[in-house]
C-alpha cells in the first residue's frame, strides 16, 4: 500500500480475461493497490481491470465542455415532466410527500391507516393536478403509533413484492431537515411516498509530497440490493432516525472504511447537494450532506459491513476521465464528487457550462 510517496507511482499489472494488460495501454496510472476483505492480490486485480475495461484501447478522449459533468447530473433529475402525475401526501395538513396513483391504489386496503380523500387543490402547485390526497387516519396521533401503524402495513406489501428491497432502516418523515418528525418511514418505502430522505457521502482524499491529490472509490459489493458494482465514496449513509449529521459520518467510517473516531472527526462538512429523480411510481426527492476527510498517505480501509467489494484511491485527474468517458459512478455519488471538483479547481468558471452544472447541483429542495 502507500507506505511513501512514490509508491503512489507505481503501475499495476491487471488481468482481464487472461490477459495481463498493463494499465499505461489505456493512459492511466493506478496510484495505490486495491484493498478488499480478505481478498488475494489476484482477486483484487481483477477488481482494477473491471474498472479499467470503462476505457477504449485505443486511449480515452475527453470533452472540452462540461457537457459529460451536466450529463452526471441529469441522471439523478429525471421525470420532471410526470410530476404532475403524483398525489400530494399529507400529515397534520402538511405536505411531506407525493404518492403515484398507481402505488396509491395499494395502499387504499389500509382504511384503518390510510385515508384517500378530496382536498382543496392549490392551482400553485408545482405537482399535482388532482385534487386527491392520501393522509393518515385520524385515530394515529401519536408518532410512535403513525410509525407502527405505517410499516406494518408496509410490510405486508414487501412480503407482497410490491416494496422491494426491505431494509429494517428508518428514515424520519419530516418537512425540513431538523424539524420534528411526524412519524419513521422504512427505508425501502421512502421513494414510493416521495418523503424527502437525507444523506452523508465523504469524499475521502489523499495529497503527496508534491501536493498531488489522489481521491479514495470504493467499488460497491455485488450483493448491494441498489447499483451493484458500481463505484462509490469511501464513506457515505442515509440519515436514519436517531441520529446526528457529524455521529452518522463516524459511524459510517468505521462500518465502511475502518476509519478509526480520531480520525474521522476530522471530516468537514462542506456541501450539500439535492435531487428530485421520478422513476416509474418512485419518487427520490434526497439531499446529500458533503464531507472532505484527509486520509493519510498509508491509510487501508477495511469494510466491515460487507457493503464495499473493493477500494482503489486514484489520482484526482483520473476520476474526471472516469466522469467524463463512463457512467460508472453511482449516479448521486457522482454529483458529491463534481462538487469537490468544482470547491478544488479541477472545474473552471471559463469552462462552457460552468455555472449551469454549478446550479444543477441543487435542483431538489435544500431544506
């Protein structure tokens, strides 16, 4: 690993297919190993050719614009155009969330918990044009009785196959980041009741003796329920409920990383990030709390939540050819890791596209 700063330097040798395969065929220079759980160095390599097949063998080109960096960004921001589809979702008259009809109609059994109901419609409504609106019913009062009430219900519709992907993780509903809330949603159903659902991603980096950064990815399992494979910070979460913004970073930096509490309080938080993605009867409405933590040049991560199949740290430049020639980044990760390029001058204001991709980092409600 990187025991010194020229050990950053070093060339891998890959196999891909039962080839070894330099990695200066495709112009690139991988700085440090891989390092997984448990993993030989063979089986680590082949992490490192998986990454490297992105690139053509005859050598990656890149855009002069930003046009790839917008692209990234578009990915998390898509189905505006059937947002008006959705029914508003209302707690104590309060609008936490959008619901599709089509997934509505599954929730309409639940009399004893969900009421379908006619409400008073706002022609200034950005969203729904019904004057339909699913609410709680009027017995649960109580947040601990909402939440129960609320996911047994749910549960029921995981077993049905209808939510997919249970993760015994819950998000708070609430209508600002902070605010009390009004009950705890599992995780899995959270884009199917459009709440707004938070998170933590820490951009984990290294800089050498010459002041060259390097930024640390993680190649997530493939057993992860979303985005199999694909790349990933060294550390990121969902805010689950009970739990402060700067705790759930430390927590997540020793389930994911192995990066010890002295370390990881040095983390900073520098950014937000926001997105509104419609996908189907799933409605993402997120925002992304962004940390920078210098790592030492002879840190070695090490999952322990068996969530991470792999870490490679690379050279910042190359992290911007993987964006700009490949979709290999987990779509939001990729828009945590454009605002640490733009907040350390890999991007440009005199670069087309500049202070679009600056705007469209913040499209969902930063609240």
């Amino acid at each position: 690993m990187m025991s010194s700063p020229s050990s950053l330097d070093v060339l891998l040798q890959v196999t891909l297919i039962g080839m070894s395969v330099s990695t200066s065929a495709y112009g690139l220079r991988l700085p440090a190993l891989l390092t997984g759980n448990s993993r030989s160095r063979d089986s680590v390599s082949k992490n490192v050719c998986a990454s490297m097949s992105m690139y053509s063998s005859s050598g990656a080109s890149f855009s002069s614009d930003l046009t790839p960096y917008i692209n990234h960004v578009k990915r998390c921001n898509r189905g505006k155009e059937e947002r008006k589809s959705f029914v508003p979702f209302l707690v104590d008259n309060v609008k936490v969330g959008f619901i599709h009809p089509s997934f509505m109609q599954h929730l309409i059994p639940f009399s004893d918990v969900f009421a379908v109901t006619k409400g008073k419609r706002d022609d200034a409504d950005s969203y729904a044009l019904s004057d339909t609106v699913v609410t709680l019913h009027h017995d649960l009062k109580s947040e601990a009785d909402r939440t129960s009430s609320v996911n047994r219900c749910l549960k029921t519709l995981n077993e049905k196959g209808i939510i997919p992907g249970w993760r015994d993780e819950m998000y708070p509903v609430v209508n600002s980041f902070g605010a009390s809330p009004f009950f705890s949603l599992e995780r899995a159903a959270v884009p199917y009741f459009g709440t707004k659902a938070y998170g933590v991603h820490m951009n984990g980096f290294s800089v050498d003796s010459n002041g060259k950064r390097y930024l640390w990815v993680a190649r997530r399992s493939m057993n992860k329920q979303t985005f199999p494979g694909m790349l990933d910070h060294v550390v990121a979460g969902g805010q689950s409920v009970g739990l402060s913004v700067r705790e759930n970073v430390i927590k997540e930096c020793e389930e994911e990383a192995s990066i010890c509490q002295e370390i990881a309080e040095r983390a900073l938080p520098v950014s937000a990030v926001s997105y509104e993605d419609i996908d189907s009867s799933r409605f993402k409405r997120d925002v992304l709390f962004c940390y920078d933590l210098e790592l030492p040049l002879d840190f070695k991560p090490f999952n322990q939540d068996g969530e991470v199949d792999s870490f490679m740290v690379l050279p910042v430049e190359e992290i911007k050819q993987i964006l700009e020639s490949t979709e290999s980044y987990k779509p939001n990760c990729a828009l945590v890791v454009i605002d640490f390029l733009i907040r350390h001058g890999y991007i440009a204001p005199d670069q087309p596209g500049y202070l679009e991709l600056l705007s469209s980092l913040r499209q969902g409600e930063c609240s």
